[in-house]
C-alpha cells in the first residue's frame, strides 16, 4: 500500500518547450508545463471541455531525455509526486503552489 500514496499519473500535452536549467553542482533539472484536457455535458446537454495546467520538475537522468526528444505540443505520460510550497509576493501576499516532483517519464504520440 506504500506504493500508491503521494502518487501522481498525468498523460497530456507540452504547453511550452521544456525549460533545462544545469545547477552549479552540475545537476540537471527541467521543468514540464502539461495540459490535461477533460470534457463532461452541463445540465443543458452541452458538451463542455476543461483544460488543467500541470507543472512537473524532473531531476537527473530523464533530463537528458526531455532536453533530446521533448518540444512544446508533445503528448508524454508522467509519474510522481505532488509536492506544496508557499511564498509572499512583491506585494506581501502568501501564495501557494502545488507541483509535481516527476519520477517516470513515457514519450507518447508520434514523432
């Protein structure tokens, strides 16, 4: 049961081209904005489609495969976990964030 908590699966789009950033370490890390579509009928039969923004960091080695194979528009499926931070803005007020830190990556579509 271990397995499936804090677990996350998204297949969807790329909004944007990945973002790859090498820390002074020498550490990679890319950052995903995925749109996920969803469609549902309101209550007068019409068809409405919903689109969700999903922000997934990845660490390491899947890296390298993003920066290679990885453009805007691009359908991927991803794995792993949410995580939350907070912060103030310039104008005092508290935000709060939710990403996914990713740890599977599965290209899908064609080329």
């Amino acid at each position: 049961m271990n397995t499936l908590r804090n677990q996350v699966q998204l297949i969807g789009h790329l909004g944007k081209d990945p973002e790859i950033k090498t820390l002074e370490s020498g550490k990679k890390m890319a950052k995903l904005t995925i749109a996920t579509n969803d469609s549902y009928l309101n209550e007068q039969g019409q068809k409405v489609e919903t689109t969700e923004w999903h922000t997934v960091t990845f660490w390491g080695k899947p890296v390298d495969i993003i920066e290679k194979y990885l453009l805007k528009g691009k359908e991927v499926g991803i794995s792993g976990k949410l995580t939350y931070r907070d912060y103030e803005d310039k104008d005092g007020v508290k935000r709060y964030v939710t990403d996914i830190v990713g740890n599977e990556l599965l290209l899908l579509g064609g080329k």
